[in-house]
C-alpha cells in the first residue's frame, strides 16, 4: 500500500487543530448550553451543533464521503434554543469529527490539489477547504472559549 504522507502529515494537523474546540467539552455541563454573551444570539449549545453541521457538510461536500447530513443550524440560519441536551451535541460532535477524519484519511496525496466548487466559498483545492474547516472550527471554537469564560451562568 502506498504511503500518503501528504494526506497523513494533513490529518495529523487537523487532529491538532480541533483540539482547540473538543478540549473545552471536556467539562461542559448542561446548564453551559444556554449560555451566550449578552447582545448576541449564539449560544454554547447552537455553536456545538453548527461546527458538528459544518464538519459533517465538508466530509461530504468537499471530501466525498457518502452520508446523510441534515445541517439545522444552516437551514434555520439562527440560534432556535433548541440545542440543549448535552450527551446528544456531544455524541453529534464526536460522529462529526469521526466522519470528517474518516474522509480526509481517504483522500490520496494527490486529491489534496483537486479543485472543489462550492456556492458557500466558491473554488478551492482540497487542501484550502482544509484550511477552511479548520479556520471555522477555531473561530467558533474560539467563541465558545470567550462564552464560558464571560458570559453569566444564568439566563
């Protein structure tokens, strides 16, 4: 079997790159999904769902895997205050984040030039959408982060 060390070196940065959101479920609690900054919309339990949303859209999307993905925080376009059970956002994130692993390990190193036409981001390699998924899931990530350290616990 032939070595990919592109795609591998690539997988391995990604793993990295989640760690920044998937440490901080560590010790969520259920009471942390409502929380949100004050004037703003998102809260912990919507931010969740959407990165699991996104992750899952990309391994179909941009790397080919062949699942079934509903994206409610995209279809709403909004926070609904609908995601507030903790065991089922973390479940989803954890399949999001298997999924998406899956289908990056799948890639060849040569797909990683191959061009992707999306109406979200218009035309990108492989590993530019790569890039693209981990900037989103920093940039949420990093929005929870500020959300559990500042936001009040009460609604």
């Amino acid at each position: 079997m032939e070595l990919q060390l592109k795609t591998q070196t690539l997988l391995s940065l990604w793993k990295e790159a989640r760690t920044r959101f998937s440490t901080q479920l560590i010790n969520l609690q259920s009471q942390d999904l409502i929380r949100k900054l004050p004037l703003t919309q998102n809260t912990v339990g919507f931010l969740i769902r959407h990165i699991g949303d996104v992750e899952l859209l990309f391994a179909k999307n941009v790397f080919g895997s062949k699942i079934s993905v509903s994206a409610k925080t995209l279809i709403a376009q909004h926070d609904t205050g609908e995601w507030t059970d903790l065991a089922s956002l973390l479940e989803y994130v954890s399949h999001s984040a298997e999924a998406l692993e899956i289908a990056i390990g799948l890639q060849s190193d040569q797909d990683w030039d191959t061009e992707i036409v999306t109406k979200e981001f218009g035309v990108k390699t492989k590993a530019e959408s790569l890039g693209r998924i981990i900037s989103h899931t920093a940039h949420h990530g990093g929005q929870l982060a500020i959300i559990l350290k500042y936001a009040d616990g009460a609604k």
